[in-house]
C-alpha cells in the first residue's frame, strides 16, 4: 500500500487535485473581501499572464525532454525558453500601458504581473530536468507547496488590506517558492552557450506544440479577454468566478481520468489491440460520465445556495453562469478523450481540424453574442459544446470503428443516474427552501451523495461501469 500510495502517477494525481483544490479556496477566500470588479481586475491580468506561461511549459520544455544531446542542448534551450518569457512580459506590460498604465486599475495589475514570466523561465527548465531524471515526484510536489504558500500569503494580506495587490503578491510567492525549491533540487545553473543544433531541433519540436497551446488557452480564457475588452471588470469577475466552480468539478474528474487513460490508450497502441481501445474508451467514458454529470447537474441546481453559502450574496450574478458553464462542461465531455484516442491512432491531423474547428466556432461566438455579458459568454460555450459533442464523436467512432448505437450506449448509466440525481433535488427542494441556504445545501449535498455513493456501488460491483486502470 505505501509502494502504491508513494507512486510516481499517485503522487502526480495527488498533487493536480490539490492545485485545483488551492484554486477553488482562492477564490473563495478572495470572495470574502473583494466586490466582482477587483476579482474581475485580477482575473483579468492573471488570464493573460497564464497564457504567457503556459508557451514557457510548452515547447521548448518538451524538446528538453526529447534531447538527444541533453549536455549540450539545456543551456541553449534555457536562454531559447528566455527569450519566449521576455516576449509574453513585453506583451502583457503593453496590454497593461494600453489599459491605462499604472492610473488605471486593469493597467496597474497587468504590470505588476507583466515580470512573471521571466520569473518562471527557471522554474520549467528545472522541473524539466526533473523529468528527465524520472524525479516526477518532487517536480509534482513543488508545484503544491508553492500554491499552498501562496493561498496563505493571499489570506494574511487580505486581512491586511491590500485588495487586489494581495492576489498578485500571491503570485510572486508561489512563483519564488517554486524557484527555491526546484533550485535546491537541481542544484545546476544555466551556463551562456548556444548550439545551432539543439536550436533547430528545438523547434520543430515547439512549434506545433505551441499551436496547440494557442488553441487550448483561447478555449480557456477567451472569454475572460473578449468581456474585459467590451465590458467591465465586473463581467469578468462574473464570469471567472463561475468558470472556476464548473471547472474544479470537471477537472476533479478529468485530470486523473485522462491520465489513465493516456497510459491505457498508449499501451494498446503498443500492442496493437484495436478491440482494447474500444473496450477502453466505453469503460473510461462510462465512469467518467457516471461521476461527472449528477455532480454538474447538483452544482447547476444549487448554484444560487452554493455562492451564498460558499462565497458571497454580493457575487450572486454568476450564479447563471456556473449554471450555463456547467452545462456546456457536460456536454464537452463526450469528447474528453478526443486526444488520446485519435493519437493513439496515428491521427494526429484529424485531432488537429477538429480542435481547430471547435476553436474557430467559439471564436465567432464569443465575438457575435458572448461579448454583451458574462451570461451571453457562458451561452457561447454551450453551443460551443454542441459541436464539441458532435465533431468528437464522430471522429472517434470513425478512428474506433463504432457506430453511433455503440458510441451512446456507454452514457445510459450516467444518464440515468443523472435522472436520480434531479428527483432527489426536485424531492428535497420544499424542505431546503424552509432551512435556509447554509442547511439546505448541506441537506442536498448528504442526499445526492447517499444516492450517488449507493448507486455506483452496486454498478462497480455488477461491472455496469469499470473503474479505469492504465
């Protein structure tokens, strides 16, 4: 049990879980003491220093991995990876100049998060020589000792007064927590040398990858770009602080589902075993729905009690859009293993269309409705879902060789479970209304949990659904 438990993959999962959890408490602690435009001030400035970060973790972090010549190829690609920091700093400071500059509240936060990146630079080229080591778990466990460092950091400053500044305080926190510690592993400094060779390798190892990070980050935090440059803080705030209570819950399920299912997925790629990658997807696809949907459907029907118990009444217009959001969340799932199993498959350009498609069609959405409010933002992602649903499907039953009868049956339990779930709610709902939104949520959480634990026990236990395995 302690082998099992110490594991590389369980201390991985361990660790995404709690960076998820350390998001959600942020947000709630941030709740207490900031009104939706100073949330949506800092939202706004950490959405665009996040896109400028993950082009640090993704690219030139995978060809270090991918190095034939790691000795010669790990400065290079660390000043290479520089210059990629310096590039998202000078955009995010212009943003901030172009906001205002320091006489504007968007303008003075987008500054004061602008030298991030930089900053983080280090920190991916060590966490990627800990990779390359196979030391996966101390570059997992950082990561959540660096925000729990932060979240505290936050918490003391609010009570301090800061505002907005104690969330960007935060930042810098979890980002030198995470230097010191991943210094102190690697124990090696950047050396000044460059080698044409690793340089060329390089990037046609980043290049696509960054493609698909531009894609990925604009799926995530578009919305949160186009409401800041039509509306107002607010909106943003609105819509961010609803997005994070539908994406923890998704995310909770998702991470370690995908994780299993990229080491199953490529270990029948290995083999060959075309049958084992439809028997995988129908299992993986059946538990994942079966834990994912009755906990997006209780979210969306408690919403209202949720952020008045949880957060604050004064945060309650984004009660519609965790409601809309969770929606749109359910139906992407469908194709939450789009990746795993047309890569799997040698189809890699397949993957990319239809991400691209889904991409382009959010786009025009949140560009012709979803700039009017943080509702309208969150209607884009729901019709967006649409096509996720169906474009993924249809790719993966054409890569899988199913049909569509074979394609739905695998979400008949969730389906029915979820009809459970909104009975019990429907059921509870005069007695919830009597008690108040603090004991009527707790009343709710306690009955959709005895059902839900109730139900997935007996269909484990009839093999109805399959717990995933790699």
């Amino acid at each position: 049990m302690r082998k099992t438990l110490t594991s590389p993959y369980v201390v991985g999962m361990a660790s995404r879980l709690a960076g998820q959890v350390v998001a959600f408490l942020l947000v709630m602690v941030a709740a207490r003491y900031l009104g939706l435009a100073e949330f949506g001030t800092y939202a706004l400035g950490w959405a665009a220093t996040v896109i400028a970060n993950s082009f640090i973790f993704t690219g030139l972090y995978q060809a270090l991995l991918r190095s034939g010549d790691y000795d010669r190829d790990r400065d290079t690609l660390f000043w290479m990876n520089l210059g990629v920091g310096l590039a998202g700093a000078a955009v995010i400071a212009a943003v901030g100049l172009w906001a205002g500059g320091l006489e504007s509240p968007v303008g003075r936060t987008m500054l004061s998060l602008a030298p991030l990146p930089i900053a983080l630079v280090w920190i991916a080229w060590n966490e990627a020589q800990l990779v390359r080591d196979k030391r996966t778990r101390a570059a997992s466990l950082y990561v959540a000792v660096a925000e729990v460092s932060a979240l505290a950091a936050v918490w003391v400053l609010l009570e301090q007064g800061w505002g907005v500044g104690a969330l960007v305080a935060g930042r810098y926190v979890s980002t030198l927590t995470g230097l010191i510690l991943t210094t102190a592993l690697v124990r090696a400094v950047p050396r000044l040398r460059m080698a044409r060779a690793g340089a060329a390798a390089a990037r046609k190892t980043a290049l696509p990858l960054w493609g698909t990070t531009t894609l990925g980050m604009f799926s995530n935090y578009g919305a949160d770009l186009i409401l800041g440059a039509f509306l107002t803080p607010a909106a943003v705030g609105a819509y961010r602080s609803g997005a994070r209570i539908s994406v923890t819950a998704g995310d909770l399920v998702m991470q370690p589902l995908n994780m299993l299912s990229w080491s199953r997925f490529t270990r029948l790629e290995r083999e060959g075993d075309r049958d084992g990658m439809q028997v995988a997807w129908r299992e993986n696809m059946a538990l994942g729905a079966a834990i994912l949907w009755p906990t997006l459907l209780s979210i969306a029907v408690l919403a209202v009690e949720l952020i008045t118990v949880v957060f604050d009444e004064s945060w309650l217009p984004a009660a519609p859009i965790v409601v809309l959001l969770c929606a749109a969340r359910g139906m992407g799932f469908v194709a939450a293993l789009l990746d795993p199993v047309l890569l799997s498959n040698g189809r890699g350009a397949l993957q990319v269309r239809v991400r691209l498609a889904n991409a382009v069609i959010l786009l025009a959405l949140l560009l012709g409705i979803g700039r009017f409010s943080g509702e309208a933002a969150a209607m884009a992602h729901v019709l967006t879902g649409f096509s996720v649903a169906g474009l993924g499907l249809w790719a993966i039953g054409h890569v899988l060789g199913l049909g569509w009868r074979a394609i739905l049956a695998p979400f008949a339990p969730a389906a029915a479970l979820t009809v459970a779930t909104a009975g019990v709610l429907a059921a509870t709902a005069p007695i919830r209304a009597d008690l108040g939104p603090g004991a009527g949520l707790a009343l709710a959480v306690g009955a959709v949990a005895v059902l839900w634990f109730t139900a997935m026990a007996i269909a484990v236990r009839r093999r109805i659904l399959v717990l995933p395995t790699p």
